[in-house]
C-alpha cells in the first residue's frame, strides 16, 4: 500500500514533465507554418509558370472592329 501512495505522486510528476514548453509549441508550428507558405508560394509559381507556357503559342486577341462614325443624317 505504501508504495501505491509512493508510486502515484511520481507517476504524476513524470506525466507532467513529458508536456512540451510553450517556445518549444511555438517553434513547431512556426515551422510548420513557414514550410506550407513554402510550398504554397512554390505550387503558386509553378502553375504561373505553366500559364505562361501555354499562352505563348497563343495568337493575340483581335481587336473587335468598329463601325464607321456616324455621318448624322
């Protein structure tokens, strides 16, 4: 019985040791964060990349044509 009472405040101590730091929280999702900016900015480039590509053999658009001013009559 003893060791019972001895043996839970220590179990309690350790479960609360393994919780990490709010720094260390932080600098995860930072991380985290700067890594799918990353990415995004990367999949942001790659398809203007493509768009560019596939608008080069592209013809410009024709002007659409104007009808001759109106005499007034």
């Amino acid at each position: 019985m003893r060791a019972a009472v001895l043996l839970v405040p220590l179990l309690l101590l350790a479960a609360c040791k393994d919780e990490p730091r709010f720094e260390e929280r932080y600098d995860k999702a930072a991380k985290e964060i700067e890594a799918r900016a990353k990415a995004m900015d990367a999949d942001i480039a790659k398809s203007d990349a493509a768009a560019a590509a596939a608008s080069e053999g592209l013809q410009p658009a024709a002007k659409p044509s104007n009808a001759p001013p109106s005499s007034g009559e």
